[in-house]
C-alpha cells in the first residue's frame, strides 16, 4: 500500500539527511507505529507519503502510483485516498462537530444526501453521537480528536496518517482513542502512526519502525516502543 524505495531527504544543501536511505514496505490494512526522538524524521516520512514533501533520491509508492510521475493536479486525488490525524486536532474552531466532518465530504464534491447520511454514522462509529451540533471548544480534548478522526475517516481512506495523535491527551483518553484507531484499522484501513508515546506502542503491539537520525533502525512485528525490553 505504502512502498519506499531508499528514499533520502535532504532538506538543506549540507544538512544531514532528515530520512536517510529508507527502503520499507507497508501492506495494505497494516498497523505500523514509527518510532524514533524528536527529529529523527517521522514526519518527514508522512509527508512524502503525502506528497506534502518530494525525495532528494529514491521513490515513494502509494497504492502501487510512483509518486514522482503523478502531475501536481492529481496530487488532490491521491490525497483522497490519505486521511489525516495530527497531534492539535485542527478542527474548525467556529464550526460544529457536523460540519467540521461534513466539509471534508463536501470539498470533494460529494452530494447532499450522501453527507447527511455519512456523517452520523460515522460520528455514531468516533462515540461523539449526539454531539453533532457542539463547537468544538464545547468538547474535551479526546472528543476533538474523535471529530478529527470523523472527519478522517468520513470518506473511508484506504490510509489513515497520524502524527502524534496522543500527544495532547491524557493517559486514559489515549486508550480510548487507539481503541478507536485499531477499530477502524479492522475495517481494512492501513495506518501508519508516528508517537512518541511509549505504553501505548507497548499496549498495543503491532509493528514498529525505528528511525534515528533518518535511519531506519528496527523494523519488529508486534514490536515495543524500545529495542530491549
Ligand atoms: N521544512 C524543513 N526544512 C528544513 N529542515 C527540516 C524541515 N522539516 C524537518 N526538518 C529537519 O529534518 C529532520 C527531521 O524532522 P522531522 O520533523 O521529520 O522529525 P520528527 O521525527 O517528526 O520530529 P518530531 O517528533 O519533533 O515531530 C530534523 O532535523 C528537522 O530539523
């Protein structure tokens, strides 16, 4: 679903490589969780996948499309096929819960009908039922990244990204957004997720990638947050 191909990028000329020859592969319906300190390149990674961010050499695949041979009017469609869930939710902050996920149908032209009967079952699957007319300042921390994983999830992505989506919140309101994550992982959605977050990553065991300093380190399924425990 996902392919990397000794992918190098450089940021500035003479820096070092912020991802440094990544060859990895992520089949579709995956859970993988990329790991590494601050600066290692995680979000460098999901970015390219995004195409937010081209390779100084190598190739990014997704969905079996070269990345580099699609033209930048198609970029949109493949970003069709990504949802994205990041650490500050990035919600609409003068928009309800409805419309904060309706509009993320609507920019894609979907019809009237569709939105008002996709956005309520999917904010029934995040647990936020009944709160489809809130501003998202009315919602806890965990509830707004719920809406953001609506908003997400509301076109039914062959990938979700998420980057640090526990970073904001609370131990028990983690678990409770990777429980909603690993349910929507069972729908046959690949995720990758870049964290931070340690008993999570040990909590959940799926597949771990390691990088630091741009270098892939570990690849371990059912792997945990540090080599050696
Ligand atoms: N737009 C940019 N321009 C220049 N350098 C960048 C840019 N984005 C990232 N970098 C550098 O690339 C390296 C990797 O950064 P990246 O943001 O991918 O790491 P990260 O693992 O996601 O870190 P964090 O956990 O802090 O988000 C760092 O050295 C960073 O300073």
């Amino acid at each position: 679903m996902i392919r990397l191909e000794k992918v190098s990028k450089v940021y500035a000329r003479g820096a070092r490589p912020a991802l440094d020859r990544i060859s990895m592969e992520v089949e579709r319906g995956e859970f993988v969780f990329l790991v590494g300190a601050s600066g290692s390149g995680k979000s460098t990674f999901l970015r390219l996948v995004l195409r937010e961010e081209r390779p100084t050499s190598g190739s990014v695949f997704v969905a079996g499309r070269d990345l580099s041979r699609i033209s930048q009017w198609k970029v949109p469609y493949l970003r069709r096929q990504i949802g994205t869930v990041f650490q500050d939710f990035r919600l609409l902050n003068n928009k309800t819960v409805f419309d904060n996920v309706a509009i993320a149908l609507q920019v894609i032209g979907k019809p009237r009908h569709h939105v008002m009967t996709t956005v309520p079952e999917t904010l029934e699957m995040v647990g936020l039922a009944g709160k489809e007319k809130r501003l998202p300042h009315e919602l806890s921390g965990g509830e707004q990244q719920r809406v953001a994983i609506a908003r997400a999830f509301v076109n039914r992505p062959a990938i979700l990204l998420a980057d640090e989506p526990t970073g904001n919140l609370d131990p028990t309101t983690s678990v409770g957004i990777m429980r909603l994550l690993d349910r929507i992982n069972r729908t046959g959605t690949t995720i990758v997720m870049a964290t931070h977050d340690d008993e999570i990553v040990d909590q959940m065991r799926k597949r771990v990638v390691e990088l630091v300093d741009g270098q892939m380190v570990r690849d371990q399924a059912r792997g945990v947050y540090g080599a050696e425990r």
